[in-house]
C-alpha cells in the first residue's frame, strides 16, 4: 500500500496534468476557431453532395421501375386484348425478355415493348418467344431499334413481306401468301443467326448490357420505393386545392415582407 505522503504526490501530479492537457485542448481549439467557418462550409457543401446524391439516386430508381411497370402493363393489356389475361404468361414473357436482354445488351423493356408488337398480331407462345428472338437478332445485324424489327415483322404477319427484301430475305413470288411469314422467319433466322450474343462481345455492346443491368438495379430499389412515392402522389393530387392555397398564402406573405 502507498504511503499517504506518496499518494498526495501522485495525486497532486495527475491533476496538475489533467489541468495542462485541458489548458493544451484549449489553446489547440482557439488556434482552429479561425477555420470553424471554413470547415462549416465544407461539411455543408458534402451533406448538401450527399443529400442531392441519395435524392438523384432514388428518383432515378423511381422512374426506373415506373417505366419498367409501363412496359409490363402494356404487355399484360395486349395479352389481354388477345383473350390471355394470364398474370403467368405476363411474368414468363417478362422473364424471357430479361434473359434476352443479357444475351444482346437491348434493354429488356424495349424487348418487351417489341413483344406486345407482335402480341397484337395474334402471335402466341413458342411462335412469339421465336419471333421476339429473331426481332432482337435483326435489331443487332442490322443496326436498327428492336420495337422496329418488331413492326416489320408485324407487318409481314400479313403477307407483306415486301420490306424485307432490304434485310435479305427472298420469298419467291409462287410461295403462297400465306406461307410467306413462315419461310420469311426460316431465312431471317439463318441471316441473324447469333449477331445479338457478337454484338455483347463488342465494347459498345458491353457498355449497353453493363448500363442496362445497373438500370434493372435502379428498378429493384424503385420497386421498394414506389409504394411510398405513390402515396405522397395521392396525397398531392387529392389536396391540391389546400397546397396551392398554402403556397399562395406563402407568396402573399413574402410580397409584404419584401
């Protein structure tokens, strides 16, 4: 045990310590109160980053998934419209339309977009996953949009095939009209055979597929976010009268401030 002179010593010695680290803090302090404004001014400047960062990100995410949503409900109502409002049916083309997507790099909202083209022309199943398919293949051979494969396919769904020719295809004039579609589809099938899995080999091809995948991300973070963003929509749009009248009191205030 310390003798009582001793702990006296070591007692006085730590106060007197605690007393010079205290008077250190504070001089360190005040030699820093002159950049205080200046280290103010940057902690706002990074949460206001922040803010607008996490702000961007989830209307980004939002209108994501609203026009993924649009796409989907535009494929339902034309499955619908062809006696085939399968919620099922909806899902498995949604899914075939993502697994294209990886194999071409088009998005697949346009892929689905291009389905319900060929949806409204009656195509169905196995016929229309095939079509879809060869409309994406075209859409990378030749360098056009997937939605305008899926029109001049529709379009040859009748017998036209006419404008194909530009895209190789050759229906001898004896074919019968409607036999035309189906060799039309043999000979397209043949001439883009792979060129949507070449062109994600390509750099531009893989810059499409990495960007679109980071929008199918946006769109799972949308999806979670919607619900409460279409609650405050509601909101909006059944009390705007007491909004608009709020914001013009507002105005009114600030007029006679001014």
């Amino acid at each position: 045990m310390a003798q009582a002179g001793t702990l006296e010593v070591i007692v006085t010695a730590s106060i007197e310590g605690l007393k010079a680290g205290l008077r250190n803090a504070r001089e360190e302090v005040n030699k820093g109160a002159s950049d205080w404004p200046k280290l103010g001014t940057v902690i706002s400047r990074s949460m206001t980053v922040a803010f607008g960062a996490v702000t961007a990100a989830a209307t980004a995410s939002v209108y994501a998934f609203a026009e993924a949503q649009k796409s989907a409900v535009g494929l339902a109502s034309a499955l619908a419209a062809q006696g085939v409002p399968s919620r099922a049916v909806t899902e498995d083309l949604l899914a075939y339309a993502e697994a294209l997507q990886q194999t071409s790099g088009f998005s697949d909202e346009a892929i689905t977009d291009a389905t319900k083209i060929l949806v409204t022309q009656g195509m169905l199943g196995a016929e229309l996953k095939r079509t879809t398919a060869i409309a994406v293949n075209m859409a990378a051979r030749f360098g056009i949009e997937v939605s305008e494969a899926a029109n001049v396919l529709a379009r040859a769904t009748q017998g036209n095939t006419d404008r194909l020719v530009r895209y190789g295809v050759k229906i001898d004039e004896t074919t019968p009209k409607a036999l035309r579609f189906a060799e039309a589809l043999n000979q397209l099938e043949k001439i883009t055979a792979g060129a949507g899995s070449d062109r994600t080999k390509t750099l531009e091809g893989k810059f499409a597929l990495a960007k679109e995948n980071i929008n199918n991300a946006f769109e799972a973070l949308g999806r979670n976010l919607a619900p409460a963003v279409e609650r405050l929509f509601d909101y909006i749009n059944n009390n705007y009268k007491t909004i608009t009248a709020a914001f013009e009191s507002i105005g009114k205030a600030v007029r006679k401030w001014l």
